[in-house]
C-alpha cells in the first residue's frame, strides 16, 4: 500500500473525540441492563406490580434489545449509521422520561420495551461507526478497546450511582440519569461524527426482519424461562421454534441480491473463529458470575452492596485491559494475544475452582481479575476480526452479529451452566435426610441456595445449622464443577481457534477491506 494511504488512514484529533462522545450511550446502555434491579424494592412498593409484571419490567430491556440488534445493524446501514444513533438517541431520551415518571406498572413495561428497542440501535451504529472513522488497523483496535471499556465502565458504575440516587431520589431518577448524556450526544453528534451508509442498499426486507425478530425473540425467551425455572416443555419447544425459524430465514438470506446477513462472511475460518470465540467467551464469563454474585452473598454472608463492591476488581482488570490490548498487538501476533487470553480465562476459572470459606474472597478477587483480562482480551480482538473482516458499507450488519452474538452468549451462559450448577445442587441437597420437616420445607431447600436458607430459619437451630452448612457445601461443589466445565471450554476454544487460524492459506484476504483479517490470522 503506498505512503500517501497510510497517511491518510490515521485518525485526525476530531475521530478521537468523537471516539469518546459515542462512548457515552454505550456506557449507559450496560449501565441500563443492571440498574434497575437496585430500584425493585422502591419500584414494587410504589406500583405494586404483579409477580409476572415484575419479571416482565426486568427482562424486557435486554430481551428487546436482543431482538432488535440485526435490524438496526441493516437499518444503519440502509440509511446511515449516524443518522439513526442520533434518531435512537433522542428516543432513548424521550422513553428515559416516560419510564421515569411511569404511573402504572403496564407503562413501565411499555416504556422498558421502548428503551429496549431505541438501546438496539447504539451499539451496532457506534461500532460500525468506529469501523469506518478508524482506517487504520492499530488505530482501530486501541478504539475498539476503549468502546468496550466503556461498557465494562458502566457495568461497573451502574450499581453504585444507582445506588447513590436511590439514596437521595424515587426510584425513576435512575432512568433520568441517561438524559443529559442523550442531549450531548444530539448536540455535538453531528458535528463530530461522519455520516456512513451503504450507497448500495437496497430496501429492508420485511420479511427477513420479522423473521429475524421472532427467532431471536423465541430463542432468547427459551433460554431465559430455563434459567429462570429450570427445563422444562413450553422453553424447549420455544427454543425449537426460534431455531425452525431461524432455519427460513437463513434460508431466505440465500436468495436476496441484499440480504440482511452476509453469509458469505462466515466462509472466512477467522470471522466464524472470531464469532463463536466471542460467543463462548461471554458464555463462561456471565455463567460463572451468576455463582459468584450467589457466593458471596449467600455462602460467604456480604450485604448487596459488599458483594458488589467486591466483584469491582473485576471490571478494573476489563479496563486495563482493554487499554492494554492495543499496546500488547503492536509487538505480538494478535493470534497469540488472543490465545494467551484463553490462558488467563482457564487459569481464572482455575482459581475458582479452589474457594472455600476461609479463602472465598481473595481467591475470587483474584480471580476475576485474571479472568476479567482474558474474557475483555478475546472479546475486543474478537470483535475488531469481526468488523473489519465486512467491508465498510457493511460493517453495521457486521457490528449486529458481533453484538447478536454476545448476547446470545451470556444467556445461553446463564441458563446452561446455571441449569448445570442447579443439578449439582439438587444432587447433593436429595442425599440429606433431616427430621421434623414438612414435605414443603423439604421440597424447598432442594430448589436453591437462598430458599433453603429461607427454610432453615423456620426449624431448630441444631436442625438449620445442619441445612444450611450442607446447602451452602452443595452450592460451592455446584461452583466448582460449572467451573472445570468453563476450564475445558476455554482449553478447547483454544484450541480450536488456533488450528483455524494458524492456516494462512484460509486466512488470505481477497481485498483490501480484509488486511485487518490477514493480520490478525499472522
């Protein structure tokens, strides 16, 4: 490539402060998915929801967000990536104000579909918008990194302002809190960022988006009933659909002169690597963290809020890695900084397997830091392949299966390993004979943890102490065996994506919009 492209690919001053104005929405999107559960109790003494309506006011936001992701990765695409950031970021604001001053449950759940539906257009139009501000492949990476920094920033953050306005306000200031940062977005968004879209594209498909739409929804509902209530017919059917589903619109993909996903993609071994890399990535981090977060509060005896201070080390070690990363690429291969990420993910899961109660906390701190920098280390390579790998008026389409994709991964994580963990449980509670306990008390200690707790402090003391010393035994065998599962899983993924992309002759790129491929297969 000559002088003068190089020169011209390096991103100017204006790129990197655009860099941290579309930051800001993605930090309040994680910080959205996590927020809420804090203003519950608030929340359910003022609107007194039904038990189904309050799962339905927790789970709406990321269910629709899910559904909603391929669609608006083609919508920006089709009518330009800033366009509809700035579209959805003005009705991410409206629908933050409508929340927040919900009168009823039933519009509290409108409005969570809403900011669910308006949240799916953030990220997939600010990585598609990265793809095309960032030419250059270093430059790109450093901005992929500290866009995924941004997420694992509000993860972390959320919990606590949460908490700091629930101290202070109701329970809708937490919705109130992503409207000043929307406004900004309106007012310097179209200043400092570039318009892209395919000046190609077609129509939108109608029928490929619906049936995009009832796939995921389908899958993603299966997967989130198992978790929530174990296996059972109604979710697997579900499942079985969305896939049937997913199976004609595939099919359908085939045929179109403009299809909504690019099957061509996944003939490249280092885009599916990348994808099913980042999938099962996601998969073994929330799955685990669904123990941890029990651990330390059921087994270990930490408040709420001492249990999530203690699980911040984890997001500490997501930002430096996802500051180190770039640094880290320029001197090694990206395949084997990948790899090696694989490694600090095995070992952290390795640690894991080793806590008990004398040495739960600081195994888990360690832990998750190790963890934390393996998981952020193959998830943004993974995604930097995964969007430099489409070409750039393509790259929203492509910014929407990465997305797609982790979201996928951290459900599937959730109701797989959780399912796994409360076998394990079950297993160990059924092996206990204790007397004087009703046919109730005893089906209830075998569900989980926390309801056997519950049951321990209707009986004896002698008899509790015994209950909830053996279930609190069980939970962490259930912790231990989920995570030499997660150890295997990343050996394996290691293994795979190495004999995949260790081919170069597989990896060769057939134009100029796939160096960053060809690069980061070397």
């Amino acid at each position: 490539m000559s002088e003068k492209i190089e020169k011209t690919q390096k991103a100017t001053k204006k790129e990197w402060i655009g860099l941290a104005v579309i930051a800001l929405p993605c930090l309040l999107y994680a910080m959205d998915l996590t927020v809420l559960y804090l203003a519950a109790p608030q929340l359910t003494a003022d609107l007194n929801p039904t038990p189904s309506q309050q799962l339905w006011i927790m789970d709406i936001y990321g269910f629709l967000v899910a559904g909603f992701l391929v669609i608006m990765g083609n919508l920006g695409d089709k009518i330009g990536r800033r366009k509809l950031l700035l579209y959805g970021a003005a009705a991410f604001g409206v629908a933050s104000v409508l929340a927040a001053f919900s009168p009823s449950s039933e519009i509290l759940i409108l409005t969570r579909a809403i900011l669910g539906i308006t949240a799916a257009t953030l990220a997939p139009s600010t990585l598609s918008l990265i793809r095309n501000m960032f030419l250059d492949s270093e430059e790109r990476t450093v901005a992929i990194g500290i866009w995924g920094m941004s997420f694992s920033l509000g993860g972390a953050i959320g919990p606590l302002v949460g908490g700091v306005l629930l101290e202070h306000f109701w329970w809708g200031s937490v919705f109130l809190m992503s409207v000043p940062v929307m406004i900004l977005l309106l007012l310097v968004g179209p200043k400092l960022l570039p318009e892209f879209k395919d000046p190609d594209a077609g129509k939108m498909d109608i029928p490929s988006a619906i049936l995009s739409l009832i796939s995921v929804l389908s899958i993603i509902y299966g997967l989130k009933q198992i978790a929530e209530n174990g296996w059972g017919a109604i979710p697997i059917l579900t499942i079985f659909a969305g896939l049937t589903v997913g199976a004609v619109f595939i099919k359908r993909q085939t045929t179109l002169a403009d299809p909504m996903i690019d099957l061509q993609l996944f003939k490249l071994p280092v885009f599916t690597a990348a994808v099913v890399g980042n999938t099962l990535t996601i998969f073994v981090g929330l799955g685990t963290f669904l123990f941890i977060s029990q651990y330390l509060q059921l087994v270990l005896g930490l408040s709420p809020l001492e249990a999530g201070l203690w699980t911040l080390p984890g997001a500490v070690g997501n930002i430096v890695g996802s500051l180190t990363i770039p640094i880290l690429v320029r001197n090694i291969k990206p395949l084997y900084v990948m790899l090696g990420g694989l490694v600090l993910l095995a070992i952290g899961m390795g640690i894991y397997t080793q806590i008990n109660n004398e040495n739960g906390i600081l195994l888990i701190v360690i832990g998750s830091l190790i963890m934390s920098f393996g998981i952020c280390t193959v998830v943004i390579l993974g995604t930097d392949i995964i969007v430099s790998s489409a070409p750039p008026e393509r790259a929203g389409a492509a910014a929407s299966i990465s997305e797609t994709a982790a979201e996928f991964g951290g459900v599937l994580g959730i109701a797989v390993l959780g399912s796994i963990g409360v076998a394990i449980f079950k297993s160990r509670i059924n092996s206990l004979s204790l007397p004087n306990l009703t046919p109730e008390q005893a089906e209830s200690s075998r569900n989980t943890l926390a309801s056997a707790i519950a049951v321990s402090k209707e009986l004896p003391e002698e008899t509790g102490n015994i209950l909830i010393n053996t279930a609190r035994e069980a939970f962490s065998d259930s912790l231990h065996f989920v995570s030499w599962i997660s150890v295997a899983i990343c050996i394996v993924l290691a293994g795979l994506i190495f004999s995949i992309l260790r081919n170069k002759k597989s990896s060769e790129p057939e134009n100029e919009e796939n160096m960053a491929l060809d690069q980061a297969a070397r």
